[in-house]
C-alpha cells in the first residue's frame, strides 16, 4: 500500500509537469500568446506596502485540467483491471472441473469394502 502511495503521488507530480510544462503552453498561445497560468482577475491594484488582490483563475483552469487527466488516466487503469479480472474468471468458469482424485486412504477403504462384497 505503501509503494503504491508513493507512485500515486509522483503520478500526480508528472501529470502536474505535463499540464503546466506541455499542455498550457500552446493553450496559452490559442488564447493571444498569454501565460495561461497568469491569468487573473484583479480586485485590487497593489499600491505602496499593499499588495495585489487577485482572483487566479488561470491557476484555477490548469489545476482543473490536471484533475481530468489524472481521473482519466486513473479510470483507464481501472477499467483495464476489471477486463483483466473479467478474463480470468472466465477463463477459471470456461476451465473443465477436474475430479478429485480419492486419497489413499479412501482407495484402501474402497479395496476392503470390495473384499468384504466378495468374501460375504
């Protein structure tokens, strides 16, 4: 479970790199050549020792699309276990039951009862 944490976050690390690093740029130049993740709604100017308020909606935007891709790809993964688990149950159920060989111990039974029929 641990392994599994761990390769769960840096999943999202890279998937963060591939949307802020390759995904945004050319987003970025569709929309007039901008930095998609400096995109901002200003509130308030900053003047003097205040500083700017702002709404970052660009930021906003990339983590969005850095939850699609990751729910995504973790729905793919998903899906293909289920198709994995799916063929090996049928391949268990379509499998041809194999008798169950009798322990030593039932055959030795089942030579007495055979001579106690024919001695009786």
């Amino acid at each position: 479970m641990a392994v599994g944490l761990i390769i769960a976050t840096y999943f999202g690390a890279i998937i963060k790199s591939l949307v802020n690093d390759i995904i945004m740029p050319p987003v970025g130049v569709l929309l007039g050549g901008n930095d998609f993740s400096s995109l901002k709604f200003i509130i308030q100017e900053a003047e003097g020792d205040i500083s700017e308020v702002a709404i970052q909606y660009g930021t906003f935007v990339n983590t969005i699309i850095t939850f699609l891709i990751v729910a995504f790809a973790i729905f793919m993964v998903v899906k293909g276990y289920n198709k994995y688990k799916e063929r090996v149950v049928k391949k268990e159920a379509e499998a041809p039951a194999v008798p169950a060989v009798p322990s030593k111990e039932e055959l030795l039974l089942s030579e007495i009862r055979d001579l106690l029929k024919t001695n009786s």
